[in-house]
C-alpha cells in the first residue's frame, strides 16, 4: 500500500471510527456526533473502554463517544460552544461541574500527529544510530527511556531506534502496535545529549522504519509540551486530531499521585 498523505489520513480515521464505535466519515460532518461507546477488540491497546465521555476532533466537528446516561449533558457541551472551545479552559470547567456530582472529571487532553510525506525525511545527528527490536529492549525499561518504551505493555513494544555515543545509549525512539495498522512513537534522550537533534532524528527515522513496515507512525503530547511538539513539527509530523477523555475521580487522583 502506497503511504501518501490521504491514505494516512484514512487509516487514522478508520481506526478513531474503531475505538468510538462510530464510521470513520463521522470525523468529516460539519454538525457534531454523539455514539454509544462500547468495547472492541481492535481497539487501541491502552484505551479502557466503554468509555463515560470521550470527546474527538479532526478539525470539522465534535465526535463525543458516551455512556448514553450522559447524552443530555454532552450534547449540550458540544452544541454549545465551538469546537476549539470545547477542548479547553474555561469551557472545559462546565463540561467537569456536570460530571462532578457523579464521581468522574476531565482526565486526559491530548494532541495527535501523523506525518506529512512533504516534510517528512530522514534527519541525521552527530551519533551513530541503530534499529532495535523486541529482544533488543530487555534491560531498556528503566526510568530513563519510560517514554519510548512501555513497562506495562512491553509486548506492544515491536520497534525503535537508538543513538549511540562510542556505545552509549544516549537517545531511543521506540514504538508500540497499539492496533493492527498504527504503531505509536515515543521519544527520550539523555538530559546532557539534547538540544543536538538526536530527538528528531530518531522520530523521524523511526517514522520512516514504521511505514516501510506497512503501518501508520503516530505521535502523542499533552499540548503544553511544546519541546515534544517541536520534536513532532521538526520530524516531520503535523497535528491531525485531538482528544478530551472523562474518568473516574480515582482514576484522575491516581494519575495525580504518580
């Protein structure tokens, strides 16, 4: 399968359209939609689902995948204000107080990127890299590289990319078969090695390995972020949707805990 922009696109959509419980041109209405959500097994991985309240922008409208308890409340949400609105402060606080009196809160906000095929390219650093595979991440879950690899998970862990200084691991991108077709990257490097573009070399090489792999490379980053942002925009990705995810009180508190 050729990987041009439109069919990375689709992909990506056909896979919300799967974790939603809803059809991908859901994602391309003008007017907001509102589904039940419900368990799949083709889900992304580290989703729990049936969700309470997931909210899902490509840009055109609101994709709000529910416990039906609470249609009411987030059709109100999302008809209310625009779509950018709905995923921020100070609206957000309105959809929060709603779910409140029941035990859950606004847990998770989220940006997504793919890659661009006009920007993306293989982008190079002062330090050797090498392709790594499963057997090769063994001892790599560790504090220092938690954000390419999954302690939890490492059986997703299929992928990555690793920076060497005369031996020393100093960078590694690593990826996750979250689904069938995409395969999320994540990205560390050793505090006194950044800022010498080992970050963007390694996303983008790792991005490249991926869809030479068949699959669709994703990245994630709170939108505070802006270092990881700047990783995804340099390496060749761009913003494609967006996520507001309600959870239980105890859920948030244990995040909050961490």
């Amino acid at each position: 399968m050729k990987m041009d922009n439109k069919t990375i696109w689709q992909i990506a959509m056909e896979q919300s359209a799967i974790d939603a419980n809803c059809r991908w041109e859901d994602f391309t209405k003008e007017e907001n939609v509102i589904v039940s959500s419900k368990a799949n097994p083709n889900a992304r991985k580290y989703l729990n689902l049936p969700h309470v309240c997931n909210l899902i922008s490509y840009g055109s409208n609101i994709v709000a995948t529910i416990d039906e308890t609470y249609k009411d409340i987030v059709a109100d949400y999302i008809n209310k204000y625009p779509i950018e609105h709905c995923f921020e402060t100070p609206n957000m606080h309105v959809l929060n107080d709603a779910f409140q009196k029941d035990g859950y809160r606004v847990c998770f906000m989220a940006e997504y990127f793919l890659p661009n095929m006009n920007f993306l390219k293989e982008l190079s650093c002062d330090y050797e890299l090498k392709i790594l595979h499963s057997k090769d991440f063994a001892d790599l879950y560790v504090k220092e590289w938690s954000n390419a690899l999954c302690e939890e998970r490492k059986e997703l862990d299929v992928l990555g990319v690793g920076a060497y200084d005369n031996g020393k691991l100093v960078g590694l991108a690593g990826c996750s078969a979250d689904c069938d077709t995409m395969w999320q990257i994540g990205i560390d490097v050793l505090p006194e090695y950044r800022r010498q573009g080992i970050a963007s070399a390694l996303t983008s090489r790792l991005a490249i390995e991926v869809l030479n792999a068949g699959k669709v490379p994703f990245y994630c980053c709170a939108w505070s972020n802006v270092k990881s942002a700047r990783n995804a925009i340099k390496s060749g990705f761009r913003p494609a949707w967006v996520e507001l995810t309600v959870k239980s009180v105890e859920t948030v508190l244990s995040f909050c805990n961490k």
